[in-house]
C-alpha cells in the first residue's frame, strides 16, 4: 500500500524542483531567470526560488487533500482554501507581489491529481482528472476582478482557469510532445527551451494580453514561432531584448512549462517506483 505522507511529501518536493527548474532556465524572454529580471520590475531571481520554496507545504496539503476526497466539490473547495492559503504566504514572503499566483493554480490541480491517482497514471489521465477537479464551482472564490479577467472579458480568450478545465489542452497537445520529442535528442536544457517555446507560439496568456494587448500576443507567439522553425536558440537572447523593450512577459507560458516539466519528474518517479515495486494504486 502507498505511504500517502511520503508520496505527497515528493510531489510537493518535485512541484518546487519544477518550479525552480522553470525559472533557472535561462535565457528567457521577458521572463526572470538567472542572468535577468525580463520585463519584471518587482520580481528577482532570488525572490522566485524564495517563493517557489514557500509553496512547498501548499503542495503537501492539496496531495493529502486529495487522498481523502476523489474529484468533488469538496475537493475543488478544499484545494482553493489551501491555494488561496497559499498565495498569502506567497505575498507575504514577496510583500505583495505576484510570484506564483498561476503556478499554485496549475501545479496545484495537478498535484492533486497525481495524488488521487496514486502515481498509477500517465501524463494525459492526470491532467484529465486535474481537468475534472477544476471544473467543480468553488463557491468561496473572492470576487475581485483580476487582470487575468479583464483579458478574457476583453479579447474573448480562455484563460488559466478555462485551460484546466479543459484538461489543459496546450500541455497535451503542445508543450508535453515538444519535451517528449527533444529530450532524447538534445541536452535537457535545450528541451525545456523548445518546450517554452512550443507554449508560446500557441498560447492565449493572459499576462502579455494585460501587459500588450493583442498586437503584443501575436507579436509574441510569431516570434516563437520563428525560432522554433529556425531550431536557432541562439536567437533567444534577442527575442528577450525584444520582450523586455514591449514590456511583454509570458508568465502563463512559464507556469505550464513548470507543469510540463513536473508532470514528466511525476511519470519518471513513478516508473522507477514500480519497477522497485514500492508501492501500488490507491484508487
Ligand atoms: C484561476 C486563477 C489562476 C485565477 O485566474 P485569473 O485569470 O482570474 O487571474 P490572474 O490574472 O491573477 O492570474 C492568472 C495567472 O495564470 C497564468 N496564465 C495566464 N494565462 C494563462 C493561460 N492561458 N493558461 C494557463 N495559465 C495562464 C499566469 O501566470 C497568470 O498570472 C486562480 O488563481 C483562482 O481561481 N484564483 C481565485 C482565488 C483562489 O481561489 N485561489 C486559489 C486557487 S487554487
Ligand atoms: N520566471 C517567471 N518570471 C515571471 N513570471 C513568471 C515566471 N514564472 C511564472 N510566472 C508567472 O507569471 C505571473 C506574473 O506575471 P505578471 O507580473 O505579468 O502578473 P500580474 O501580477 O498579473 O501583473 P503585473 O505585475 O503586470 O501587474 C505569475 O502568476 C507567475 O505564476
């Protein structure tokens, strides 16, 4: 039988290592990484590893959460009570700014998703059933109008929300192939810049709608799309030059690639599991 504490302790442990993964990886366009801010003011390379540490504990309770309580409205109001716990000690940790407001959203539903599997499921089962969680109504959401919102309203788009309900549609079918195709055939570093990539040149991120307007997104996305179909990274330091110039930051595209790179530590962890034949399936 699985030992529910020390699997939740390693997903949330590999929800971080993720996390830290995502914003170590550099360069990147627009966004923080090791060498610069992007198009951030408020945001440090030191201040992201910081909060992505902090959220540890988030992760814990979302996985012990989920052992209780399969896909429910219980659920999904339980892991907001936790997401939203989690956010607070995000902004306190940051004074206030907005770190890993997305992260503990798309991480957390697929946290708890790993868990109700109990690491017998492959990529696309966990963001089905993560899909499925995240389409109950959780009637304690404040109502405070973000710029996540004014996007949608404004330009018609799904945004983070929407793209968990449906089972997140960019992971399946962009960025979890892209990963899968070029981690054999490239240094792992250079995978994660494809993948970045790959999300991109495909998503409707609400971050650069809030921050350029639509004219910035389809700037955005063409520019991915170029490198992509060059196979230049060395184009990237200038795409992130570009970026910061428009003040553009695909800060969606980076909580899925976190998502992305988690999801396949989730698989691997998994596997070896199995083959050491240490634990079986809950559910
Ligand atoms: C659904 C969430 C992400 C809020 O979304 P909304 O678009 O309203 O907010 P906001 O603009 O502040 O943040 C969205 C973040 O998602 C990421 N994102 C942007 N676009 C996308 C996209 N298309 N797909 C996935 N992620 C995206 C970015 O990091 C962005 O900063 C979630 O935080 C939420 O439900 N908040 C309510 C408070 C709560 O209950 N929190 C706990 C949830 S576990
Ligand atoms: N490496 C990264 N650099 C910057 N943002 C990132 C990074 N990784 C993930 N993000 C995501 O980007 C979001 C922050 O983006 P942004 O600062 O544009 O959001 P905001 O707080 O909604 O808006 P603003 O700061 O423009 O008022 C976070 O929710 C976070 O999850």
């Amino acid at each position: 039988m699985i030992d529910k504490q020390y699997f939740a302790e390693t997903l949330a442990k590999m929800a971080v290592s993720s996390l830290i993964e995502e914003v170590s990886l550099t360069p990147k366009p627009g966004l923080v990484d090791e060498k610069d801010e992007g198009a951030h003011q408020d945001l440090t390379f030191h201040m992201m590893i910081g909060s992505a540490q902090c959220l540890k504990n988030t992760f814990y309770e979302m996985a012990m959460a989920a052992f209780v309580e399969g896909p429910s409205q219980t659920l999904r109001e339980k892991i907001g009570e936790i997401g939203r716990r989690g956010e607070n000690t995000m902004f306190q940790y940051t004074d206030g700014v907005n770190t890993h407001k997305g992260a503990i959203w798309s991480l957390g539903l697929i946290t708890a998703a790993a868990a109700i599997h109990g690491g017998m499921a492959d990529e696309e089962t966990i963001c089905f059933t993560a899909g499925r969680i995240a389409q109950y109504e959780d009637r304690f959401i404040p109502h405070n109008i973000t710029n996540g919102m004014k996007a949608i309203h404004e330009y018609g788009i799904n945004g983070a929300k929407v793209e968990a309900q449906l089972a997140f549609p960019h992971i399946r079918k962009y960025s979890l192939p892209m990963l899968k195709a070029t981690i054999h055939t490239m240094s792992y570093e250079q995978a994660k810049h494809f993948t970045l990539l790959s999300l991109i040149a495909q998503l409707d991120d609400t971050c650069i709608l809030h921050r350029g307007g639509i004219e910035g997104l389809n700037y955005a996305k063409k520019q991915a799309k170029q490198i992509i179909a060059s196979s230049n990274l060395h184009e990237l330091e200038h795409m992130n030059q570009n970026f910061i110039a428009r003040n553009l930051s695909p800060g969606g595209s980076a909580d899925l690639l976190a998502a992305t790179i988690y999801l396949l530590k989730i698989k691997k962890w998994s596997t070896n599991s199995l083959l050491k034949g240490q634990f079986q399936a809950t559910h």
